[in-house]
C-alpha cells in the first residue's frame, strides 16, 4: 500500500492549507466568540468548490477522491470546527441522499445550488428519545395515497434554522426498529415542517444545533429517497464515510492544538529557559504527536480503502473512535502546555479543547464505535 | 479521622520485614530456581505466629485485625510474593472455612495444628470448567448415607502437593449453578484424592499451583461446611471481602518494592554525566508511582479498618482491589522502563515484580469481575 498521498491529493491539501491559513484562521475566534455561522466563508468554500468536492462535475462539483475528502475536512477542521463541520454536512449527509437516490429534479432543483452554496442541506436523524439508539426514533411516515404524512420531533440538527432542505430519517414501518427507518426529502416552506428551539452548546459555536418538528407534514412520494424499507441499509452505506469524515475533522483539530503547543512550548520562558526545554513539555507534545500520526494513518488508509472500493465499516469505526479520542487528548495535552492561558479565551485552545468534545459524538459515541467494532470482528454477542 | 497506624502496628510491620530481609530475602533466587518454598522456612514462619495472626488466642491465634493482616500481607509481599501468597493462603483461605463454620472438634483438629504449622490446608474452588464463573463447576458432592462423595477436578490449586486438608467447592445441586454450590473439608489422605500435574506458571513461581484430582472421595457428612445444603456460595461471599482487601496489601507491597528500587537506581544510574533521577521525565515516572501507591494504601488500610469496625466494606473492598491492581502493573512497567536493559535482568528483582504484579489480575477476582460488582453496589445505592 503507497503510503504517500498523490500530487493532485497534495495540491488539493496545499490550496486548502492556504485558504485556511489566509482566511478562516484570523476569523476562528470571532466565529466562536459571535457564535455566528460564518457565510462569508461557506460560500467562499463553495466557490473553491469544496461542497461539491465528492460529486461529478455534470452537478458542478469536483469529483474528487475519499481521501481528499479527507483532506479537505482535516485542513479546514485546522483553522475553524464550525465552518469545517458545515462544509462537510453539507458536502455528504445533508446532500448525499438526493444525490444518491433523488429524481433528477430533486437533483437539478437542490443538488446544483447546494453545491454553489446557495442552499443549504442538512440530515435529520437523531431525536430527544434516539442517538445511539437510532432504532428507538419515533418520527413516523405514513403513506397516504400517492403522498407521506410525516409526524415527529427531531433533535440536534446541525444548522437546521439555516437549511432549505431535510433528508429526514422517519419510520415507515414503526415496529421494525432501525430496520423500519426511511430517508425522506422534506423541504423548507412544506407545510407541517418547522424548526424548532435552538440548543445552547459549548462547543462549534459557529453552527447551530436546533429541534425540527414535523406534524402531518405532507411530501409526495417521490421523496422518499431510495426504494422503501431500504432506508437503513442505505443509511450504513453512508456512515462509513461519516465516520471517516469525524476522523479527518478530528486530525485538524488535533493537528491545531499541537501546533499551537509546539509555537507556545517554544515561546514561553519560565525559569530562564523556554518550556520546551523541559522534558515534562517536550516528552507530551512527543506523544501528542505520535498518537496524532497513528490517527492520520488510519484515516488515510480507510479513506483510500474506499477509494479503490472497499467499504471496510470495521476500521472506519477504529479511525473515527482513535482519531476522535486522540483530538481530546491532544486539546487536554495543548491546554496544559498553556497552563493558564489555555483557560484564557483569547487564545484558541480553549475552543479546541470544547470543539473537541464534539468529535466524540457525531458517527456514533465511542462506547458504540467499540460495540460496532466488536461485532464486526465477529466477538460481539 | 486519625490516619495513622498505631505505634503497635508499625512495630509489627518492622518486625515482619525483618524477618522477611532475614529469612526470605536470601533464599529468592533459590527459590525462583528450585520452583518451591523449603519446609524450613514454612516453619519458621508458623514459629512467628503468622498464620495465626487473624485467629483468636482461644486456638493459639494472635487475635490480630485486618489492619495487621494487611500489614503482614504488603511486607511480605514486598519482599517476595511467592511467599506471600503461600502465607496468605494458610492464613485466610485454607483455614478461614474451619473457622467461621466448623464443629469445635474440627477447629481443635485442623486450625489448632494449622496455625503452629503441623498442618497446611488450601482453599479449591477453581476448575477447567470455571474460575470466574465458579457456577459453572462440575465437580459434584452426592449423599450417601453418613458420607458424601465427591467426585471431579480443580484446578490452580495453591500448594495442593503440600497441604493437609482442603476446602473443597462442589455441587450437591448440579442443575443449580452456584447456589448448588457448598463447601466440604477434605484430608489430603483420603481414598481417591490424587494431585495431578503442577502447572508451569510464570508468576509466583515458588508457590506451586496444581490440578487436583478427586475420584469417588468419601467424607463423613459432618464435613459439610454450615451445616446444610445450599450455604456454600453464602459461606464464600463471606470471605470475599477479606480476599479482596488482603490480595489488594500484597500488589501494594509489590508496587511499593518495585517503586524503592527504582528510587535507588535512579540516584546511582548515570547517563549523560548526570544520575537519571536528575532527568525530569524519570522524575516525573517516580512521582506517578508515588501518587499512586499513596492512594491505593489510604484505600487498602480504609477498607481493612472499615472491617475491622465492623463497616460494610463491599464497595471499599472491590474499588482498593480495582485500583492497586491497575496501578502495580503501571508501576512495574516503569520501574521496567527506569532499569532499561536490566529491567529484564534475571539478576535483578524488577522482572520478578513485573511478573509477580500480573497475579493481580485474577487473584481475587480479575477486573472485570470487579468492575461487575462495583457497578451492582452501585445499583443497588
């Protein structure tokens, strides 16, 4: 296996670095401080044509690779979770969906313009009463002559006061658990649609997290994306790529914070030397790092696994549970370099270390991801 | 709260290391080579008045508390764990049956002699069919008449070569699990007991541990630990505590030997023209072991006193086990580490700890038993 990524993956990386550097670094803190979403930049993603990046170029996009993909979330997760967080659901869940199984109209009317980031698209999945537990969601479809009558309350849903479209998990079939979920194409303005209170969050302040209720909301049955009571299968399709994709947003941040350690380490004197003469201090960032390159391999290599067409769900699960673990650590490890200023909100670490909490969550908390490995090895019960 | 030992204990705790520097400590590597503990110094031990520190003076005990239990427990462990455990054995498990649950004449038969070491008794519980899950056991106890026979095969059994009599686990329930449990004293002469091959063990060489054969072994029915059926899983939980606390006193003697040494070494090593303890990364490994072996002994010598209030210890007993075992083998692989090369030097004591230390893992339950019960206390709060 080539341990090296291609030119044209490096250029990618490179120009995005460049991006980030210019442009979403000095605008980090205030993103966060503001907790505004930060559209002057999303757009500006879109023209570098980042939210197309993994669709063909007949809908505007790229066509790009996983593993730039990869590369794309990992820079950007570098200089601002929030905006890295958007690009992404935006680039996969909240559009992959239409793109997958849409009509060619859905495409045409929602794909293009989201590519361009003239709309927006977000994925409604997880309830008050389901996360881990997707199986327990209570969101019903109903089929009602050539239309679905959708009921339920959804939760935590990324930018949804923004979006103009849902791809919505509901339940066509209620007593068949996960087995019995749905995609479903709910637009904004669709009658029985709303978006709900906003959650107050510690972290990626610079997205929203929001409730969106649907009662009796009536779409055609054309929306419903893929053939009905293949929902759930379709939705394991995708979460392989999801868990890569928090695996990449996770190496940027842990790359963040360990720069930040390094320039930090290097810059503070106490007791007549820089911090980094210590051992204590020098000995952590080696071990930031090292667990930082054991994270980076095992994204890349689950990343380029699906480029050349082999799902493996096991190791996407192994990358996106150490990448996410090793963010954390690194966020704890940079934010004890700092020492106090690592509690200080003008620097950034502290936002590292409550952005980094947020890896943990999305594609399925750590205790599911080891649960999911377990039974993909065969040792689960 | 006085968190001190009394001037009694400590002056039990000098006496015990003396001893231990005086008698054990010269005879280890003969003993890790020859794989076995010389009757001489069995002896010598019985003439302290160990194995009757726990028993009343009435049956030539020393009316002794758990505190100085675990006092003996940790010194002698710290010195060699072979030892310990050989000691442990005659002092709790092996005898504490007869005890708590046996006719006078059984105590004036068995505990009497044992405590002036004339005679050694084990506990057997272990079989292939089952350590952790002691209900799955198939070694079996049926009436007949005035006797019981007794019929089947253990495992791991600590000194069974060298032993008197036994306490042996067997079902008079087979359909039962372990509520058909009960517990049964055996001489090691009767008809039918057999003790078969010494398992080659890595870890507390010198206390050899055996499979142990019973094949239609009969007892008189008096041999019934508490007096009915049913009682034995009750009558074992009763020492449960006892176990866990004491094997907890010998991973901190371990834990705190290998710490010691490391200390020293550290002060005499040189590398780059200085001592390596002058190195802050070796430092700082000796402050780790330090916090933590404070810890697991405010913890160990809290559930030891809670007993010996009469407190329950449930909780305290099974968290100080969780703990101590955690850290000793976090310790040794330090102290590992701080010895380079000669960590792995059978000339030195360090690989012995490192060995030694794994015990921890099983003796007294393995962790995940542990963690199992501590989360039942907890439930049950």
């Amino acid at each position: 296996m080539g341990f090296l990524i291609s030119e044209e993956q490096e250029l990618l990386r490179g120009s995005v670095a460049d991006f980030v550097d210019k442009e979403v670094v000095p605008s980090a803190a205030l993103i966060d401080e503001e907790a505004r979403f930060p559209a002057d930049l999303f757009v500006k993603a879109a023209e570098l044509g980042y939210l197309g990046i993994r669709y063909p170029q007949e809908y505007g996009g790229s066509g790009g690779d996983h593993v730039m993909f990869a590369l794309l979330c990992e820079e950007l997760a570098r200089g601002s979770m929030s905006l890295a967080a958007s690009v992404s659901m935006q680039a996969l869940m909240g559009t992959d969906f239409i793109y997958r199984f849409g009509m060619e109209e859905q495409r045409q009317r929602l794909l293009v313009p989201a590519i361009r980031g003239e709309k927006m698209g977000v994925i409604a999945m997880t309830e008050p009463d389901a996360g881990s537990d997707l199986g327990a969601m209570r969101t019903t479809a109903r089929r009602d002559g050539d239309d679905y009558l959708l009921n339920g309350r959804k939760s935590w849903i990324t930018n949804a006061a923004l979006a103009d479209f849902f791809t919505v998990a509901a339940k066509t079939a209620p007593e068949a658990g996960f087995k019995g979920v749905d995609m479903f194409l709910v637009e904004r303005g669709t009658p029985g649609v709303s978006v709900g209170r906003e959650i107050a969050k510690m972290g990626v302040l610079g997205l929203s997290a929001s409730e969106v209720i649907l009662e009796e909301c009536r779409v055609p049955a054309g929306n419903l994306l893929g053939e009905e009571g293949t929902g759930a299968r379709n939705l394991q399709g995708v979460l392989a790529e999801i868990r890569i994709m928090m695996g990449a947003l996770s190496l940027g941040l842990g790359q963040a914070a360990l720069d930040a350690g390094i320039r930090y380490a290097r810059e503070r004197v106490q007791f007549g030397r820089p911090i980094a003469r210590f051992q204590a201090v020098s000995h952590r960032l080696a071990d930031m790092a090292t667990r930082l390159e054991a994270a980076r391999l095992m994204v890349y290599r689950a990343a380029s696994l699906l480029d050349h067409g082999e799902r493996d769900m096991r190791l996407a699960s192994m990358a996106k549970l150490f990448a996410s673990e090793m963010a954390n650590e690194l966020a704890d490890g940079a934010s004890r370099i700092f020492a106090s200023y690592g509690f200080a909100t003008e620097y950034p670490v502290q936002r590292y270390f409550r952005d980094a909490r947020f890896l943990l969550l999305g594609g399925g908390t750590s205790e599911i991801l080891r649960g999911i490995i377990a039974h993909e090895m065969g040792v689960a019960r | 709260m006085d968190f001190n030992f009394t001037p009694e204990h400590d002056l039990f705790r000098q006496s015990v290391r003396e001893f231990a520097d005086r008698y054990v400590r010269p005879h280890i590597k003969e003993m890790e080579e020859k794989k076995d503990i010389p009757h001489q110094l069995l002896d010598r031990i019985a003439e302290q008045g160990f194995y009757g520190l726990r028993f009343a003076e009435e049956w030539g005990g020393q009316g002794g508390d758990n505190v100085m239990f675990a006092i003996l427990n940790e010194e002698l462990a710290r010195c060699y764990m072979s030892v310990a455990a050989r000691v442990m054995m005659q002092c709790l498990m092996g005898t504490e049956f007869i005890n708590l649950y046996g006719t006078e004449q059984q105590k004036r038969d068995y505990l009497v002699p044992a405590i002036k070491g004339e005679k050694y008794g084990t506990m057997c519980m272990t079989e292939p069919a089952g350590g952790t899950d002691l209900g799955a056991m198939q070694t079996t106890a049926v009436r007949d008449g005035d006797e019981y026979v007794i019929n089947g095969q253990k495992s791991w059994i600590t000194g069974a070569n060298a032993v008197d009599f036994y306490t042996v686990a067997a079902k008079t329930d087979p359909e039962a699990g372990f509520r058909g449990v009960d517990l049964f004293l055996v001489d090691r002469d009767r008809p039918g007991v057999k003790v078969g091959d010494r398992i080659e063990k890595l870890i507390a060489t010198a206390s050899g541990c055996y499979d142990l054969f019973f094949d239609n072994v009969r007892i008189p029915a008096d041999r019934l630990f508490g007096g009915e059926e049913g009682k034995g899983f009750a009558l074992l939980r009763s020492i449960l505590n006892d176990i866990r606390v004491h094997t907890a006193a010998l991973g901190l003697g371990i834990a705190r030997a290998a710490y010691e040494e490391s200390v020293e070494y550290a002060k005499q090593r040189e590398a780059y023209g200085r001592p390596i303890i002058k190195w802050q990364a070796i430092q700082h490994k000796l402050a780790k072991m330090r916090v933590e072996i404070d810890a697991a002994r405010l913890m160990i010598y809290y559930a030891a006193w809670r007993m010996d209030q009469g407190l329950p210890v449930n909780v305290d007993a099974a968290t100080c086990k969780y703990f101590i075992t955690e850290a000793v083998l976090r310790i040794v692989d330090d102290a590992t580490r701080i010895f380079g090369a000669y960590g792995a030097s059978m000339e030195m004591n360090i690989q012995r700890y490192m060995r030694d230390a794994r015990w921890l893992l099983y003796g007294a339950g393995t962790q995940t038993m542990i963690l199992n019960i501590i989360a039942a206390e907890i439930r049950n709060e």
